[in-house]
C-alpha cells in the first residue's frame, strides 16, 4: 500500500473529520480517534471498531501490537488461565475512557488483515497496562513494529518479579506461548479414574489430554465408568483417550 492509499484509508476507516488527512507529514495520520462505545472487545489483545459510513455499519478489527493474553476458546485447551480476566480488565479500560485512541506504527496489518496498533484508553496504554496487571506477555516481536517494545518489557519484567497474573503460574509462560497443562495437579490419578466437569455431560479418563483443560475447581472425579455414568454423563467422544 502506497503512502496515498494509506492516508485515503486512514480518512475512511473511521471517518475522522481530521483536516491533515491531506498532509502526508500531519501527525495525524499516525492516531485516530474513537468514542469508547465504538468498540467492543473480543479477547484480551483483540478489539473491534464499529462506526457507521454513508449510513452503514462498518467494523474493523484491530490487533493490539506487542502482546499476547491466553485465549478464551483454543481449540485444543479452551479456556486458558487469565483469558477471562485478561478481556474484562480490557473491557474496563474501555468503559472507562471516552475516548480510544489508535495509534499505528509501521505494518499496517497482520495476515489475518486485521488491523496492527498500540491502543490508549485517554492517555493511558493499554499494552502497558495490561503487562502490568500480568494479564498479558511481550510476544510476536516483529521489526519493524518495535515503537514502544521497551516500555512494554519493563511493565512486563514488574508483573513477572511481583508474580502477577499469568506470572502466578509456574512454567505457564513459556517461550512458544502459554502451557495451561502445568495448572494439572500430580495427584490427579490418586483422586479418581475419571473426570469429568461440572459443565459437562461428559467424562473422560483422567489421563486425557482433556482434562487439562478442566480448571481444578470444576472438576469432578469418580473411582470407576459406572460412578461416571450414574452421575448422568457419558463417556466423551475424544477417541485417542479411549484408545
């Protein structure tokens, strides 16, 4: 995308009223402003932009840079560790603000198209915010966008000493990502052959890989298959576990 292209985008994408959208060299086109309740949050490194043009809705999904929050629906391990509460503390920085503030630095957008940004709720960073509260790691560091990488790794190095969120966990954050299957506790297999959650209505052999999945809390164990299927459930369709 040529310079052009790119501020003609920058103009729609949120149909900002900005008299330097015709000024290659305006500060402006590097932030674009929007009212909180224009977004709406997905996860805890995921928004969504909503504003109406030429009378109708339009929607751009932004990607906060620099950062990585455990994922709320993985396909393998569901809800990871400090997903849920990554995307609330998200939400109420933006409730909070009135205005959200875009900033991009060099790459424009990532492969899934969405759109690339360091994020401020008024004046706050979200990015930075975030780290702090542990909610969150340094990841996806990719020249050229590396603006504000060493404010982002300090906050990240202050929740890590303090052990914050994420960093409360022994070996959860690792190089390649998060490890939701550290939080399995090592007596499992002592307290019954088979689980089950206490949102399911299935159960499962406690050495399937599932289980790991299942938070300690909602966790249910039975000693034999005909405790498990008393209860109301049935054997899961997972059939490496069954194998």
């Amino acid at each position: 995308m040529n310079k052009g292209s790119y501020l003609l985008f920058l103009c729609l994408l949120l149909a900002l009223a900005v008299t330097g959208c015709n000024s290659a060299d305006n500060e402006d086109n590097q932030k674009l402003e929007v009212k909180s309740s224009q977004v709406e949050v997905i996860d805890g490194d995921t928004i969504k932009i909503q504003w109406k043009q030429n009378g109708k809705i339009k929607k751009e999904t932004v990607r906060l840079l620099l950062i990585d929050a455990p994922e709320l629906n993985h396909p393998q391990w569901g809800e990871q560790p400090f997903g849920p509460e990554a995307k609330q503390y998200l939400e109420k920085l933006i409730e909070s603000a009135k205005t959200i503030t875009i900033e991009k630095d060099q790459t424009t957008r990532d492969k899934y198209n969405r759109f690339l940004a360091h994020v401020y709720a008024d004046d706050t960073s979200i990015q930075e915010s975030l780290l702090e509260k542990g909610y969150v790691r340094v990841a996806y560091v990719k020249q050229p966008n590396t603006k504000y990488l060493k404010e982002y790794q300090r906050a990240e190095k202050e929740a890590q000493e303090k052990g914050r969120g994420i960093w409360s966990i022994e070996n959860y954050v690792q190089e390649d990502g998060f490890h939701p299957e550290v939080t399995v506790q090592s007596d499992d297999s002592t307290k019954g052959k088979f689980v089950a959650s206490k949102n399911s209505d299935v159960y499962h052999p406690v050495g399937c890989s599932v289980v790991k999945t299942i938070k300690p809390k909602n966790r249910i164990y039975f000693q034999t298959e005909e405790e498990a299927k008393a209860s109301g459930r049935k054997r899961s369709k997972v059939k490496e576990c069954w194998d």
